[in-house]
C-alpha cells in the first residue's frame, strides 16, 4: 500500500467514525458503544421509555431510538428514517445527555402538540448550526420528568453515546443495539425491513 492509499483509507475511517455518535466526553468516540446488558433485556427497558411514535401506530415490530437534541448524528438518524415512515414503528426518546437543555428541549418536542413536526423544526435548525428547537416556557415538571427517566434508562441500559438503537429484526427475530447515525439502507437491513 502505498503512502496516498493510506492516506485515504485513513480519512475514511475517520469520517466513519465521526458520523458514529455523539458522547458526553470532549472527544468523539470511533466506534459506536456496546451497551452493557443483553440486547433482549435492552428491548424490553426501552419499551418503558417515553416518546413520540413515527410510521404506524399498530406495528408488530418496534424500534426504540434514544435521541439527544443537540446530537447532529441523531439529526442524520431522523433524516435517514423519514423514508421509511409507512414501513416501521419507530419510537424516538428524547434524553438529556449531551448538553443541560438537552432536557428542555426533549420536553419541548414531547409536550408539542405535533412532537413530529417540532423534532422535524429540532433537527433542521441544528443541522443548520441555529442550536435546534426553542425550549417552550413554564414546561410542565412531568414532560421534564419523563425526559430524565428517558435519560436514566439510557445509562440503566448501558450506552454513553447517542442515537441508540434498540431492535429485533423483524426477519430473524434477533434482538440487538446500535449506537451511532447510519443511512437509510443499513437501517433497513439492521431491523429486517
């Protein structure tokens, strides 16, 4: 291999990377985490958590995806999922992780009459580098409440970093987590569409 063959394959590893997920230390983890507890029993505390639903309401199968609002691969995360909307149940959970309104910004989207449309308003202005959503005022405790168990369920299951995926896939019926954004096609093949 020569000196420029590395070279790129080097920028591409490390763009790879970047793109995995967004975590609380100062620097960007390489790889995505491996949560700490079996994939089956990750399902079912995710199940427990608090969100909006995307696509349709009466589906067999569910993914969970913990999201943290000021995370750019959760916002690549919502963007690769929106053309799936009618093919898969996707429950988003907001939590405070990365940054403190984080939690008011989760609760902002949960407590919005359109939570779609406010985390759709979210992604779009933090992609844009405008910070993401506005935090609405006088939040009810129990929207921010429902952010912070979110937040503790994540750490229960073991990840420090977000999105987190949480899934069976629909062929195998294997369970399984995924931390970091992806694209539309490894979504697909991951949960078994």
């Amino acid at each position: 291999m020569n000196r420029r063959d590395f070279s790129l394959q080097t920028v591409a590893a490390l763009m790879v990377g970047a793109l995995a997920a967004c975590d609380q230390s100062p620097a960007q983890a390489a790889a995505p985490s491996v949560t700490k507890l079996p994939a089956q029993q990750a399902y079912g505390l995710a199940a427990k958590g608090q969100g909006f639903v995307t696509g349709p309401m009466m589906a067999a199968n569910t993914v969970y995806v913990f999201f943290d609002t000021t995370c750019p691969h959760c916002a690549h995360l919502w963007e690769a999922t929106q053309a799936l909307a009618g093919k898969v149940k996707i429950v988003w959970i907001p939590v405070g992780f990365l940054q403190p309104k984080s939690s008011t910004q989760g609760a902002t989207i949960l407590s919005a009459p359109d939570p779609k449309a406010a985390m759709s308003l979210n992604e779009q202005r933090l992609m844009a580098r405008q910070g993401g959503i506005t935090p609405a005022e006088n939040l009810p405790d129990a929207v921010l409440q429902k952010v912070k168990g979110n937040t503790a369920l994540l750490l229960q299951i073991g990840s420090d970093s977000v999105p987190l995926i949480v899934f069976r896939n629909a062929k195998t019926g294997e369970y399984g987590t995924q931390a970091g954004a992806m694209d539309t096609a490894q979504f697909v093949q991951m949960v078994g569409l």
